[in-house]
C-alpha cells in the first residue's frame, strides 16, 4: 500500500486549481444525470410493478362478479402507454440513447482535453489533504 495516490488520481502537469475544479464540477452534473437515470429505471420497474397489480385487480373484479368495471379497466388501461406512443422502456432508450449518452461523451472529452482524462481529480485532492498518513485505514491506494 503505497502513501502516494494512484498515477491516475495526480494531476497532470500545468493542471491549475480552477481547472481541477471546473472538471469536478462538470462531473459532478454527470452524476447526477447518472442519479436521474437511475431513478427512470426505478420508474420503469414500478410501472411494470403497477401494470401487473393492476392485472390482477382486474381479475380479482371479474372473479368478484364485476365483469363491467374489469373489461373498462382492461381496455383503458392494461397496456397503455404512459406517455404518448410511448411505454417506459421507450423513454428509457431514448434519454439513454440522446441526453445520458451525449452527457457523458461530453464529460469525456472534456477530461480528456483538460486534465488528461483522469477522472475524480478534485475528490482525489481532497482524499490527499483529509487523510491521516501513515494512519491505519487512511492509506492513499488499495
């Protein structure tokens, strides 16, 4: 275990502070897009959930006698879409295919233009100044 962080984790030469932060904070909005998509996936899995609660609901009001009421609620709403044209693995691979993935070829290329494409910089700098050298489990790499 080494006292010095990871090649990948030290600033490139002729990096400046600003930089190292700009980068960090460009990277920062990645993840929270990262946060949002993660939160569409949950979307698309309780929709799923939902849809199939529903399922049974209808079945349940038939089996209860309810035929009308489960035949409206099957047509209306048993596989409709949740927006216009749209279920939500559409809007899953659209937001992935468009905004997720030129969001994070952007951060790329930014990183890879500024600070040599290493990523974490301004979080390794803080580990740096926070840790305890020498302290047990303050080590600077695994």
């Amino acid at each position: 275990m080494g006292e010095s962080p990871a090649p990948e984790h030290q600033r490139p030469a002729n990096v400046d502070d600003a930089t190292v932060a700009a980068v960090g904070k460009l990277s920062e909005a990645l993840e929270t897009a990262e946060r949002a998509r993660g939160h569409l996936y949950s979307f698309h899995q309780l929709t799923g959930s939902a849809d199939q609660q529903l399922q049974d609901a209808v079945a349940a009001l038939e089996d209860a006698g309810h035929a009308n009421v489960a035949d409206e609620l099957r047509t209306d709403l048993v596989g409709r879409n949740v927006l216009h044209g749209r279920w939500t693995f559409q809007i899953l691979e659209e937001y992935d295919d468009g905004y997720w993935s030129r969001f994070r070829a952007a951060e790329q290329a930014a990183r890879d233009s500024l600070v040599g494409g290493r990523r974490h910089l301004y979080e390794a700098e803080m580990k740096e100044r926070e840790r305890t050298k020498g302290r047990p489990g303050h080590e600077a790499t695994p």
